[in-house]
C-alpha cells in the first residue's frame, strides 16, 4: 500500500491514519503503482516466516497481509509457500491483488470482521501508518493464534547525496507547498525521519498488551534506476497524484532534467525496516 507522507510533512498533531482521502488517493493507477514500486527484500521475507510459529510444512503460513494494496508483498509470502490473505480498503487497488491471484477483502483493518479465522502472521508493507496504532495492534492479536507474529515494515528510501539537492530544488521551484518539497526541507536523513513511524507502531504494540517487546530489524539493499524508471515511479509518491497535472508534468521534467545531469540514472539506497513482536503464548 501506498508511501508514507515523510514525518514532518504533515502537522505533527494529526496521525497519519485520519488521513483517509490520501491514503486512498493512491488506487488512481494501480497498474502503475505495481509495476512500479519496490518489492521487499527477500532476507525480510523469509526472517518472519522463520519467526512465526510453524505448524506444518517449513514456511506453509497463513498470513494476513494489512493493507495489500495491489498484492506487492503478499505475491512475495506467497512465493514463499505461504497462504495470504489481503485486506484493503480501495476497492481499485483490491481488484489489481485479485486478477494477480491474490484474495483481498475490502475493508479498512479497523472494521475488518475476522469470522473466526486465526492466522500465524499479520504482516503489513508500507501501510500500518494508514491504521490506528493501538486498534491495529489490537486487531491483530485477535486475528493470530497463540505465538503468532505481527510485522510491519518499510522500505525507506536514500537517494544520493547530488541526487537529493537537485530534486529538493525543483520541489521548492515548482510544487514548494507539496509533501515531497516539505520532506526535502527537513534536516534528518530519511531514516531518521521515520522514526516517529517505527516508534508509534512499536507503542501501539505495547499499548494493545497482547504481544512481547516489538524488536526492529533492518535490510539494506539498493536499487538502479534510470531516468524513465523513476518518473514512472514518482507519480505513485505522496501527494503527487494529486498535485495539479500542470504542477505534476513540471515536477517530472525538473526530475528527469536532474537525472540527466547525474548522467541519466541513480541508485537509490533503501533500507527495509521491520517493526516485530510475537503474540503471547497464551493468545
């Protein structure tokens, strides 16, 4: 699901999960969003299925998969011998996951009804921010059977040092009140910005009181992108579907003039972040 308005970028009073006109913005180009968005890495993949109880076949879950957007990560846990289950609340991204193969319900976490059904992983990539904390956390307990494990994760990106200037000046120069311009503008790096994120969802884990201590596991890895790549990419980012069509066609020729002069790509370094804790023995 979609990316994480950077923290800052939004008045700090208000949580990401009221947000629901642009957490639901992102279903506008499914088919773009993913085609185009990074997978998780693999090593992320196979840490929780090893962390979660086994009940059969080595890596045979069943795993709910918040937030599954256009099934990005559940295709994953899929390929990796798991049975999933996606909830999503756009009904445009939740029709892409079904025609991939995926079973989605629609619903926003918080109203999903789990009818009973117990699961031996919830697992959440680049969405948790979209659902309340403490309910979220709640609302898994219930879904995992004894032992069970939650894990949210992100993919944060690190664009390079030249890379960020150049795209930081065209934001303030066409789309200065956009969240990427705000995010550009803040003084932490992009890990460090997301603290905030991975420190809410870790608190609404120990608020819910159903779990053990939530551990956070990282992955780095890095990824090649040429200039038609990234722009294809951009339109899927924050607040940009939003932004104004003259506004949005200024942003990818400023960005794409920036990556020619980096010599018509980057690499983007990324680090995968998984915020984790185990049901309690006795549910």
């Amino acid at each position: 699901m979609p990316t994480l308005p950077p923290t800052g970028a939004i008045p700090p009073q208000d949580q990401p999960h009221r947000h629901r006109p642009l957490a639901e913005s992102f279903g506008s180009d499914a088919e773009r969003y993913d085609r185009t968005r990074p997978p998780y890495p693999d090593a992320l993949v196979r840490r929780i299925i090893a962390a979660a109880p086994a009940r059969g076949a080595p890596g045979a879950l069943d795993v709910l998969d918040v937030g599954a957007g256009t099934g990005i990560e559940a295709r994953q846990f899929r390929a990796a011998g798991c049975t999933v289950l996606g909830v999503e609340p756009d009904p445009r991204m939740a029709g892409f996951a079904r025609r991939s193969g995926i079973e989605v319900e629609e619903a926003t976490f918080e109203a999903w009804d789990d009818a009973g059904r117990r699961f031996d992983a919830v697992v959440s990539g680049q969405a948790w921010h979209w659902v309340d904390p403490v309910l979220g956390a709640a609302k898994a307990a219930e879904a995992l059977r004894p032992g069970g494990r939650l894990a949210v994760f992100w993919n944060v990106a690190r664009p390079p040092a030249g890379a960020a200037g150049a795209f930081a000046a065209v934001y303030d120069r066409v789309a200065p009140d956009s969240l990427a311009a705000r995010a550009h503008r803040l003084p932490t790096a992009a890990l460090a910005g997301y603290s905030a994120v991975f420190d809410r969802a870790a608190d609404g884990i120990r608020q819910a009181g159903a779990f053990g201590e939530p551990e956070q596991w990282r992955f780095d890895w890095r990824r090649r992108y040429s200039r038609d790549e990234w722009l294809d990419q951009l339109p899927t980012q924050g607040d940009h579907g939003r932004l104004p069509p003259a506004v949005l066609a200024a942003v990818l020729a400023g960005v794409g003039a920036a990556v020619d002069a980096l010599g018509g790509a980057f690499t983007m370094e990324y680090s995968a972040v998984v915020v984790t804790a185990a049901l309690n023995g006795d549910g």
